[in-house]
C-alpha cells in the first residue's frame, strides 16, 4: 500500500497534459490532489482553504512566471515541497539546493516514490 493515502497534495503544472498525468499517478496511489493550478495565484489562493502535505511545483510557468515565490512561500510555512520540471539543479537558485527535482517527461514511479519522501519528510503530527 501506498504512503499517500489520506494525503493532500498540492499540484502546480501549467501544462494540461501533464497537469492531469501527475494527478493520475496521485490519484491513483490514494492522494487527495488539490489542484492541479496552471498559475502561481490560483495555487496561493487555494492555500487559504487547504493546508497541503506537500507540493508539486513546475518551475517555469505560463508567460515567464515561475513557482519560485511559491516555494519560498511553503519553506516559510514548513510546507515540503519538490520541483517537477525539466530544468537541471544548476537552473535553479542556490537556495533550493537542498529541494528533490523530479525531472519531466514523468515516469510514475520515480514521481510516487518522491512524493512520498517529501510527504514522509514534511510529516506533521495529527
């Protein structure tokens, strides 16, 4: 059995097709998947109503946004969080050296498992 069920996840992916695989992938090994937002707004608003486990964040989104505000903004909240992005580690700022990458195309495996060590790492006690 999976270490998701019962947990909420946070998806920000600006990309439908992807968006809605990861999802799946969630979905299916129990995850409650709040989400998926294409925008950095709508993933920040949703955060009023639903204090996530972890999140899934694509890196480069829509118009030249990025999630990198969001990230800070779940590191300040002690939320875990991990990048699903096809950009190396040396892409991104020096501060999320320490942030697991899950690199794009998404193998479901590879996606589970690091969800779950990000939820695992980020347990809060019930």
């Amino acid at each position: 059995m999976t270490q998701l069920v019962g947990r909420r996840i946070v998806v920000v992916e600006d990309n439908y097709f992807l968006a809605m695989e990861v999802k799946t992938i969630l979905q299916d090994a129990g995850a409650d998947v709040v989400g998926p937002f294409p925008t950095v707004v709508d993933a920040q608003l949703s955060l009023l109503h639903h204090l996530p486990d972890c999140a899934v964040l694509d890196v480069n989104l829509s118009e030249g946004n990025t999630s990198l505000g969001l990230a800070r903004l779940l590191r300040v909240r002690c939320i875990p969080f991990l990048f699903f992005t096809g950009y190396d580690a040396k892409a991104l700022p020096p501060e999320f050296g320490d942030v697991e990458r899950v690199q794009k195309p998404v193998d479901a495996t590879h996606l589970r498992r690091a969800v779950e060590r990000c939820c695992r790492e980020g347990s809060r006690p019930g």
